[in-house]
C-alpha cells in the first residue's frame, strides 16, 4: 500500500513540476550593482575554495571604458561580499586584457592577451593557492608572479607558444592540463587583417610544459575536419572530450565594403583527447544564436552559456557589419553527460531565469562567469556573473555581480546516511531541526558531529538507551547571504522509551546548541517516531506549507481523472490505512504491555523510496519557511532537465 502510494507521489510530482514552474527554476539575484570594483570587459575570474572558509573570487585585469587595462588582483569574499585589492609579490602583476585562463582545485592558469603597452604578450601566471596559507585569512594575500614563459613570437616555430588574444581555454580534471584553443594573433588596426589561430595548445600544470595538442601546425589554416580559426569562442572539458562552441572571425575585404565584416559562429565541435580528433557535433532542436565574447561555465555534468555579442539580424550573423553588433542576455545549458553519452541525446536547453526583485543582468559580452565548487556532495554551486561590456549602459562598461542561483539538485542525494531499516525491528525517533543563516561552505561534518553529540547526551541525561544517532538526511536552501537546511537526525531508541523520547527531544533547549555549533538560528520543526514514512508525512500535512498541499491535492485529482472510481477507493484505502498506522504510531508512544507484539508490526521499508519522498519533502517544506528575504524566493520544484 504504501509503495503505490509513494509512487503516485513521485508520478504526480513531475506531472505537477512539467507543469508548472520548472522552467522558471533558476533565478537571478543582484549581489552588487556597482562600485565593489571598477568596471571592466576583457577581464578574468576565478574562484578558491576552502572547506571551512566562504570560497572567494578574484578578478583580474580587464579593460576600463577609457581603454585602460587594470592592474592587480581584487578578491570578493563571496559571504561577506568585502572586496579588496591583493598584493601581489615582487610587483603589481601587470594588467591584461583578454587573456584566458582557467584553473581547479586551487590553481590558475592564466595566459595571453593584451598588456597595458596595448601588446600582445605570452605570459604564463599559475597562480596555486596552496602556496598562499593566508588565501582565507583576514592578512593580505600575496601572490607570485611567474616569469613569462619565453619570448618566442613566432606563430608557425612551434614549440614556441605564440602571444595571443581571445583564446578559449578550459582544463581537463584527469591530467590537470589547461587547453588554450584558437585566439587571435595580432591587434587589429584600422584597415588591417586580423589573423586567427584554430590550434590548440596545452600546458600541463604538473610538468610545467607546454605541447601542441592539435595536430595541424599551420595553425592559420583552415584544419580538415576541425573548427577554423577563430576568436572569443568558448571551451568546455567534460570525460576526455573538449567541446569547442561559437566564436568570431573579422574579415575586411576594402575593395567590397569599407567596414569590417564579422562571421559568428554557434557550430559545437568535440575534440578527442585520446586520439585527437575533432567532431562537429549536429544537434537537433533549437541552437543559441551564433555569438563570441560569451561565457561557457561547467556545473556538474551541464554547461551554462550566457549572453555574448551577436549580429542584429540574425540572418546576417555569418557576415554581419560591424555597426549591426547587438548583445545578449539568454541562458542555454546542454547536458554533458547526454552528449558523452550519444550525439542524438545531445542538444540546448535555453533556460529562464526568473528575475529578482531588481530585474535581471543587461545584455553583455566579454563579462566573467565563474561556479563556485561546492565541498561536499549535498552542498550546490550558484554562477556568478562579472562585469562586461553592454550596449544598454551609460559608456557600456559594467561593474555589476550578479549569482544565477539553482534549486536544489535533485539528482543529488538528499540523504547523507540512511540507516538500514530492513534487518531493524527497532522504531526510530526523528528529529527535524531547520539551521538557518547557514552558508553551504560551512556545514560541516562537525556541526553534524555537534548536532548528533548533543541529542545523545539529552537521551541519556534523560536516562534513555539510544543505541545510535544519525544524520538520515540533510537539504538546503539557498540564497546568497543565508541558508536554511533541513537536517533530521534518527535515533533508535528501546520502544518501551519512546514517549519519554520524543518529549525530551521535542523540549530540546536549543540556545546550547546554537551555542556549540555557531549556527546563528536553529528551530526544531518536528520530532516523531515510528516509520520514516510517518513521520515525513506530518511534515508533508503541515498546515503552514501550501505548497506541499497542492502536491497534496494534485494527487487526488490525477487519480479522479485519469484512473477513476476504482483508485478513489484505493485512496480511499490508502488514506485508511495512514490513519491506521499513524494510530499504530501514537499507540507506540505509550508504553503498553503488548510492546513486543507492536514491534513486530513496524514495516520494513524500501530505504531508497523513502529518501526519495523525503527529498521531496524537504525541499519544499524549506521553501515555506525560507521566508528571509523576498528576493530569496526558492522555486520548490528540482530543475527540470
Ligand atoms: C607589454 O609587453 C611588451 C612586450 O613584451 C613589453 O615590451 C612592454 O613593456 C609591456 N608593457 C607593460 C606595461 O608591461
Ligand atoms: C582554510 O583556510 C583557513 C584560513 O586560512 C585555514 O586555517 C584552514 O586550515 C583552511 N582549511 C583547509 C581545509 O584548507
Ligand atoms: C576582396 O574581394 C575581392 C572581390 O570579391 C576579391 O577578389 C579579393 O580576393 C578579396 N580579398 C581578400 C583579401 O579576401
Ligand atoms: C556580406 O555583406 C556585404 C555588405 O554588408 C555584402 O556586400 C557581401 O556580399 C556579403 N557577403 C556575403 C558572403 O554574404
Ligand atoms: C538527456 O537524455 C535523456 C534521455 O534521452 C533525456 O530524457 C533528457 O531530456 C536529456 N537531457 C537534456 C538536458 O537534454
Ligand atoms: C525581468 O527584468 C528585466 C529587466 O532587468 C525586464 O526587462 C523583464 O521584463 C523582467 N521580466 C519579468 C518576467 O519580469
Ligand atoms: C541573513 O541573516 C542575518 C541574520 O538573521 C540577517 O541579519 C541578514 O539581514 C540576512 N541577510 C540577508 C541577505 O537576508
Ligand atoms: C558560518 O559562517 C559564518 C560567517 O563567517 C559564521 O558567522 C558562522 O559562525 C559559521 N558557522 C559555523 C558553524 O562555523
């Protein structure tokens, strides 16, 4: 009875979801408008993660709207959003401007662009946080410039790594190699050719060499089978393949059209790193416009493209006049694993996200966007997009931070440790506690550790037996500043003292806590015992959460309409049957003396089933009581992919 039931839950929650607002999941959110840093395009972010201390982002160089190219290193703390400006050791690192980079656990590599000489340059910045202990302390962080890497500026006298702008780049995780692809080699003048690369060079962060990854070394020339020369594509490495997306060329041809011409490109490309290959990738459905100066940022198994410059008429895109140049604003996401999996299951997703209170960032290119690594596996990433250029400011140089925040992934598992009913006779007492003001980067194994200590000593301060705590599950809600997470911790105590329990917990004094675990509000939604099943129930039936209802009540309308008359007494049944149970439950809180009869009537239960309903359940409950601020709103569905 009740897994039909736990399925109709699930069925009807993705009728309801497809429905309703799973289009509308993700949200923007304003974390800054201006002035936490000057404004800038062309410039490069990145974020360092630490496991207890909020990951920060640092911004480097760019172009101001005078032309100039900024120097230093400006960190955001990414909780307390203080900015400031990093020494750098020996010197001021120079400014650049579109240069590439990219980096992971803790490394950057930057390469490239344009020095404040307004040169084209090939110097190579590693920056390795592991190198700066004082990265997450309040002291001024310095960091070290490398030495340019050498000075070879001639293109086709491979192994010299050519000084170049533009280039896309992303890392390959397995072999810690960062992959800079194509770019362009010159600045162009007035009345001058630009010249595009379309090789790929890779830089291994752990021999600290450099090699030629593609195989054509005429990198000015159009490759057989391969993406052409290009500029301002983006690059995306995902389980040995890189994907390769959009991208410019200019062309000037004086004796037909006196202004240069530029050919943007939405072409997707795979390159094999096992055998070198490219592969155009021909994706069926609705393609992102052709576009450069877009951001390609990797979360889980999906990449986010947003925004860039296109052509006005869209026709016109491959040979657009570069007076018709217009900027964009669209989200797209294409499932990583599906494309590992199968070109046929590969293809864009265009998202929309719903706007804050404020609105929503302004159409841009050559902008930032960077997705914090979360440090644990229950714990999920927003984007944050930097600064840009746009056609529809003031000068058109942006300054602005904005984060895309995502509901909870619910391809995540909720639970952290589900303990094992099936070889159980023993009833489990729940305890449902919501932690807010909680910032991802900091729930940790030892607030848990807290939370689980605390609770077992009130059982046994109580004289309890408890034979162990865990934490079944926890789930987050986020939002900027502050978090909520549902965290419901078991205990299997002896049935005969059960009611005295479930009082001691439910009278827990919580300020101790508060105290010990440094969580700044904590309130105890719910203590219950008997099948996780129950209990997640009377959290689901709670009258403060509307929207749990509508779960609720969908489910009596799908099986009305679609399995009729015969199913209305199956529900009927089943909600008997639930009273039943729950009546078995309150029972179980007294001590009785049928104890061992009552015991052996306890379901076994299908574990994975139940972590299921309580995902659903927890992420919707924190969606109601997530009431902290109205911009915060979280969209109580997962997103719909
Ligand atoms: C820019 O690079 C060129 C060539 O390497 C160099 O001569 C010049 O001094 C650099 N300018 C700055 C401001 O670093
Ligand atoms: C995080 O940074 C802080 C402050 O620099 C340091 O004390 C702590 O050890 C770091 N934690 C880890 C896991 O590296
Ligand atoms: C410019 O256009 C003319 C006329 O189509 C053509 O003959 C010439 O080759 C072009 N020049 C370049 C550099 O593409
Ligand atoms: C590109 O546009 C120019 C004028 O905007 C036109 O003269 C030229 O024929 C076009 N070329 C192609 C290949 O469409
Ligand atoms: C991934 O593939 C599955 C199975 O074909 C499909 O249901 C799902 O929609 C795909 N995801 C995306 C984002 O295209
Ligand atoms: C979102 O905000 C933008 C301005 O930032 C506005 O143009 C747009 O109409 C808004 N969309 C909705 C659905 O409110
Ligand atoms: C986060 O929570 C704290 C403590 O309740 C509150 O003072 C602050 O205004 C909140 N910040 C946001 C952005 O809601
Ligand atoms: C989480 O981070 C906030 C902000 O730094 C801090 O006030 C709080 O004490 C931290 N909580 C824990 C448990 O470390």
């Amino acid at each position: 009875m009740f897994e039909s039931y736990a399925h109709l839950l699930i069925i009807t929650f993705i009728l309801w979801c497809s429905k309703q607002a799973c289009a509308q999941l993700l949200q923007w959110k304003l974390i800054s408008e201006h002035s936490l840093m000057q404004p800038r395009y062309g410039h490069q972010a990145f974020a360092f993660a630490n496991t207890t201390e909020p990951a920060k982002i640092f911004i480097y160089g760019g172009k101001q709207g005078d032309g100039v190219i900024l120097n230093g290193i400006i960190e955001v703390d990414t909780q307390t959003l203080q900015v400031k400006t990093m020494a750098t050791y020996p010197t001021v690192i120079q400014g650049k401007a579109f240069a590439a980079g990219t980096g992971m656990e803790g490394v950057y590599v930057t390469f490239g662009g344009i020095n404040q000489s307004f040169v084209l340059v090939n110097d190579l910045h590693v920056l390795d946080s592991k190198h700066f202990p004082s990265l997450f302390s309040n002291e001024n962080s310095v960091i070290q410039q490398s030495k340019p890497y050498n000075n070879v500026q001639l293109f086709e006298a491979f192994p010299g790594v050519p000084s170049i702008q533009g280039m896309a780049s992303t890392i390959d995780p397995n072999t810690q190699v960062v992959y800079f692809i194509g770019g362009q080699t010159d600045i162009r003048e007035q009345g001058q050719l630009a010249k595009y690369s379309s090789c790929i060079f890779g830089y291994s962060i752990l021999d600290k060499t450099w090699f030629l990854a593609s195989s054509s070394k005429n990198c000015y020339a159009q490759p057989p089978e391969a993406p052409g020369p290009r500029a301002y594509a983006t690059a995306f490495a995902y389980k040995g393949n890189i994907y390769y997306f959009g991208g410019s060329v200019i062309r000037l041809n004086q004796s037909i059209q006196p202004e240069p011409l530029i050919n943007f490109y939405n072409d997707l490309w795979r390159f094999n790193l096992q055998t070198g290959l490219w592969k155009q990738l021909k994706l069926s459905g609705v393609q992102p416009l052709p576009r450069d100066g877009h951001t390609a940022t990797i979360r889980g198994s999906k990449v986010y493209i947003f925004g860039g410059r296109t052509c006005q008429n869209p026709e016109k895109a491959s040979n657009c006049s570069i007076k018709t140049l217009t900027f964009l604003k669209d989200l797209w996401s294409l499932d990583l694993e599906n494309c590992t999996l199968s070109e046929h299951r590969c293809s864009w997703t265009e998202h929309q996200a719903k706007n804050s209170s404020v609105g929503a960032p302004v159409a841009r290119a050559f902008h930032q966007a960077v997705a914090l690594q979360s440090s644990s596996e229950y714990e999920w990433d927003d984007i944050w997009i930097i600064a840009g250029v746009s056609s529809a400011h003031d000068g058109g140089i942006l300054g602005d931070i904005w984060t895309l925040r995502f509901p909870p992934n619910p391809d995540a598992p909720a639970q952290v440790n589900i303990m094992s009913a099936a070889d159980s006779q023993n009833e489990y007492i729940y305890t449902a506690f919501r932690l807010d003001h909680l910032l991802p980067i900091n729930f940790t194994n030892e607030i848990n550790a807290i939370f689980k200590s605390y609770l077992a000593q009130l059982l046994s301060n109580a004289g309890i037996i408890t034979q162990e705590i865990e934490l079944v599950v926890v789930k987050k809600a986020t939002s900027a500043k502050n978090e909520s997470t549902l965290a419901i911790y078991a205990a299997i105590v002896d049935l005969r003292q059960t009611y005295i329990a479930v009082d001691t917990l439910k009278s827990a004094p919580l300020d101790p806590l508060q105290q010990l675990s440094n969580v700044p509000e904590i309130t105890l939604l719910q203590v219950g015992s008997g099948e996780l099943g129950t209990f997640e129930q009377t959290l689901e039936m709670e009258p403060s959460h509307p929207s749990s209802l509508s779960v609720t009540i969908i489910v009596v309308i799908v099986v009305v309409s679609v399995l009729g008359f015969v199913l209305i007494t199956a529900v009927a049944a089943i909600v008997f049957w639930k009273m039943s149970s729950k009546q078995k439950t309150k029972n179980a809180n007294h001590p009785t003396s049928d104890d061992d009869a009552q015991l052996s009537k306890i379901a076994h239960k299908n574990t994975q089933r139940l972590a299921y309903s309580i995902d659903r359940m927890d992420t919707t409950t924190i969606d109601n009581n997530n009431n902290i601020e109205k911009d915060d709103e979280i969209q109580p569905a997962p997103e719909h992919s």
